[in-house]
C-alpha cells in the first residue's frame, strides 16, 4: 500500500473522529454525568450490540469492568450473549428479531441503561430497543447507519456517526464508547 493511500485512510479516520465527536460532544458529556449517577445508584449499563460491533460492545464492557486509566472498582455493566447458536436457531424459526429482546427482557430492570451499537439499523437491534422502552430503561444509541431509522423509535438519546467507510463507522463507535467510559470514570471516581 502506498503511503498517500495510508495518509488518506489517516486523514479520513481522523476526519470521522472529530465529526463525531463535534457533532455529540455535549450529549455525550451528559449522558456520561446521568449514567455515572445510576451506576452509583445501582443500575446497571447493558451493551447491545450485532455485526463488526460485537466486538467493540465486548471491549467497552471491559473497558467499564476493569478500568481504563487507574485502578478503581468495577462497574456494572453487561453485554447482551452473542450465541451463535441461539441466533441460528432464532432465526431458522424466522424469530431473529427477538434474539437480543428475548436476553434484555431477562437481565433489564426499571431505570437500567441500555446502550446500542450499530451500523445497520439492524431488526433485533430495533427490538431491543422497543424492549428497553417498554422495561422503562434509559436507551441511548450510538450509530453510523441511517439515523432516521432510530429516531423513528425514539431512544432518549442519539449519537449519529458520520462516516466515509464502515471501517471508519467501527473506529468512531469505539472511540465514542471509550471516550463515554473515560468521562463516567471521571465522574465516579475523580479523575
């Protein structure tokens, strides 16, 4: 690969970052404040999350478990199962839609925060969300698919990501998700 094509792939990356973060800064700064208040309290963030995104879901569950910067306690946070053989087995019966529902409705309780991870307005992923609405959680969504297909749905909050590349769309999911855990630290715990 040529070096221009490498500046380039830079330059869009980091044009993506800074879109993302300019066009949701101050949501996401409160949206840090109110979560960090219900980890506090005793509810709990729940990440759900399908395609490339499952592994971004599964780093940010880590990144609230462990810790990112300094040692400090862990947090209550959960990422809904991704089991190959459920979604098979769901979907073979036509019931794919409910693949996450189905867990949500199980581990979700009044007052908890569901947050969404997409790059598709996938159909179980909208299922969760209408789920989550129903259980009376805080629902938040992070996407670089069609942002009007979510707000059709009205989660609480929406964090479009403007992206050239669905590549670029994971990089900027990552990076919000991680910058969201960073602020909910600082929040918590000071620093």
């Amino acid at each position: 690969m040529s070096e221009s094509k490498l500046f380039t792939l830079y330059q869009d990356h980091s044009e993506t970052l800074e879109q993302s973060l300019a066009i949701n800064a101050d949501r996401l700064e409160g949206y840090a404040k109110t979560l960090a208040e219900a980890l506090a309290s005793g509810q709990k963030l729940i990440i759900v999350a399908s395609g490339f995104l499952a592994g971004v879901a599964a780093t940010l569950n880590n990144a609230f478990l462990y810790r990112l910067e300094v040692e400090r306690p862990s947090l209550p946070v959960v990422t809904l199962d991704h089991n190959y053989g459920l979604a098979a087995t769901m979907s073979s019966d036509g019931n794919y839609e409910q693949f996450f529902d189905c867990q949500l409705a199980a581990q979700a309780s009044v007052g908890d925060h569901v947050l969404i991870l997409d790059s598709s307005a996938d159909a179980a992923l909208m299922a969760a969300l209408k789920s989550a609405i129903q259980l009376d959680c805080n629902t938040a969504v992070i996407s670089y698919a069609d942002e009007n297909s979510w707000k059709k749905e009205n989660p609480d909050l929406m964090f479009p990501i403007v992206s050239s590349a669905p590549a670029r769309g994971v990089e900027a999911v990552l990076f919000l998700g991680l910058v969201l855990c960073e602020m909910v630290e600082a929040e918590l715990f000071g620093f």
